[in-house]
C-alpha cells in the first residue's frame, strides 16, 4: 500500500475516533499543519473545525493564501468568503505562525541605494537610515554590550611591559 493511502486510512481511524487534531498529530508524528494538510488532502473534515465558528471549508488553498507575503488578512479573507476574523482563527486552530508580509515600499530597490551597498562593506543609506532610528533607542548599557570588540594579539613573550 503506498505511503500516503496508509496515512489517509490511519488518518480516517482517528478521525473516526473523536481525536483531537493536536492528538491526531501526535499520532501520526507530524506536526499541527501538516496533519491539517493532511486531512484536506484525505478529504477527512478538520476535528473541531465546525465548532470554533471557522467556516474556512479549502484547508489547502487557505495554507497557499496564508503564505503568500503579497496578501493582506483581508485579502485572504476575500478570497476565502469569510470574514477577517475567519482567517485569524483558522490561522490559530491549523498551528499557522505569524506571516512574514512584505510592504511594498520594502519590496523596491533603488539602484543607486544597491550600488552603494555592493560597492563596500557599508550599510545601504536606506538601510544605515533605518539602523540609526532603531540605535536611538538604545541605553548606553545597549550599546556597550551590542559594540563590536576588537580582538587584541595576544603575545607569549616573557618581557617587561611597564
């Protein structure tokens, strides 16, 4: 029996049993989305889906919207046909952590601001710029302890150094 068939099958059981998807998931030795991904493609209903009001029925598709940087909250949840909130849910009960979006004035590089970069060892002037606000933060306690250290040459001569 091919792997994926012994793992639907196993799957069904457990289903059939009442289980939990996070007891599901330790059953199985997976982790809570891929177990959710698994029953999708198993065609099994999510255990406890219905009763957290998460009306998200395409599991598989909500994980490829979920992952796409592009896509805001509300952009998922138009998508989907369910509200914000829906996807916040849904997004909490299949184990999903936090998105990693991409704004798009971040997404545009400008030659001049790339050049800068590749040309030394220096930090882009965006870049420097977007350091320096986070830097004035600091404590001086900061940044003593965040100073890179300059490794001394250590000597093994026997001699007077006073």
């Amino acid at each position: 029996m091919p792997p994926d068939r012994e793992l639907f099958q196993r799957l069904r059981l457990l289903v059939a049993e009442g289980l939990t998807v996070d007891a599901i998931a330790g059953r199985v030795g997976m982790d809570r989305p891929a177990t959710c991904q698994a029953l999708a493609r198993a065609g099994l209903p999510i255990p406890g889906n219905a009763t957290a009001g998460t009306v998200i029925t395409d599991v598989l598709r909500f994980f490829q919207l979920w992952r796409d940087p592009e896509l805001t909250v509300r952009d998922i949840a138009d998508a989907m046909n369910v509200s914000p909130g829906s996807v916040m849910r849904g997004a909490r009960r299949y184990g999903l952590g936090r998105r990693q979006r991409m704004r798009p004035d971040d997404a545009e590089v400008d030659p001049k601001e790339e050049a800068a970069s590749c040309a030394s060892l220096d930090l882009a002037p965006f870049t420097a710029s977007r350091a320096a606000e986070v830097q004035r933060g600091w404590s001086d306690h900061d940044r003593r302890m965040r100073v890179v250290q300059q490794c001394e040459p250590v000597t093994y001569c026997k001699g007077n150094y006073t």
